[in-house]
C-alpha cells in the first residue's frame, strides 16, 4: 500500500508517506538501513529475525536515535549520520545497531516460558500493533549505554562466505519455524 495512492485504494499511503514534508534524505537513510538489514551477511544468524523486518527498523531508529543522543548531546541529524556511514562503507555500528534492536525484540519472545507461548508471542509483536507499541515504548524508554552497541561482535565476511549448504539451511529453517 506504500506505492498506491489513497485515490485507487482507500488503504491507499502514497501521499501520506510521500508529500511536501518528506525529505529526500530520510527516504534515503531508510533505504540504507533497510539494504544493510536485507543485504548484509554479517549479523550472527539468530539475531536477525528478517520475517519482520519493519519492526527491527523502527527498533533500529529509536535505538540509534538515543545512542546519538548520547555520544553527540543530541546535535547529530538521524538521516544524515546514516547516508554518511552508509555512503562511507563505515556502516558497522549501524548493522550492530540493527543487531541490538534484533535481540532486544528476540529478547522479548524469550523471555517467556514455552515454546509456543514464545511463538505467539512473536506472531503477536508483528501482527498486532499494540503489541509491538509496548515493546517500542520499552525501547524508548529504557537508558542505553553506547558502549553495549559499540561491543557487539559482528560476523566476518569470510566467516559466513564458509558456511556450507548444510549450515546456511539449518539457519534458515531456524527463521522458518517462527511461523509453523
């Protein structure tokens, strides 16, 4: 419903999202984070839930909007700091930043007792938007010492281009048994 317009479909978000107050930067920068959380081979497995990809990103945004807050007082532009380290191929802490927004919300399943409780847990966080509204305002509302971003390990390129056939389906059936 992003690319239609209101006038074909009354669902329509084309110029709710696209109008005279959307800056062409910001629809850039969320193009780089998007690409890094759908491109990139680098976060470990298990940290990325791309099933629900939307949700990690605005995670994403609130995470790094206060880890600017901290190590720059507030006085750095969300959008610009992201196209520059994207354009820079300096894009490691905004991938560590999508990795800490993916365990935060992995997090939130896990903390539940069950298999299947966890289950719908998640299916709860991505179909239904109160649900997903708590878990933000937590985000939101929880400090954050830029140091635990800054220390997450990412994965080595060479590391995941060594994955054999077997490692890369048993990842990927991991992703999968969310929905079963």
């Amino acid at each position: 419903m992003i690319f239609t317009s209101h006038k074909e479909n009354e669902k329509g978000l084309y110029e709710r999202i696209f109008n005279e107050q959307t800056e062409s930067v910001a629809v850039f920068a969320s193009f780089c984070m998007f690409d890094l959380l759908t491109d990139d081979k680098r976060y470990e497995p298990p940290d990325v839930f791309f099933s629900n990809g939307f949700h990690i990103l605005a995670i994403s945004k609130a995470v790094l909007t206060k880890y600017l807050k901290a190590k720059f007082d507030g006085k750095a532009n969300l959008a610009e700091y992201i196209t520059r380290r994207y354009s820079e191929e300096d894009a490691d802490l905004l991938r560590k930043i999508i990795s800490y927004s993916s365990a935060l919300m992995r997090d939130e399943i896990e903390r539940n007792e069950g298999r299947e409780i966890q289950r719908q847990t998640f299916i709860n966080l991505i179909t239904k938007k109160s649900y997903f509204d708590v878990l933000l305002e937590q985000v939101e509302l929880q400090p954050l010492d830029p140091t635990a971003v800054e220390s997450i390990e990412l994965a080595e390129q060479s590391d995941i281009d060594e994955l054999d056939e077997q490692e890369v389906d048993e990842i990927e059936e991991n992703q999968d048994e969310w929905f079963r």
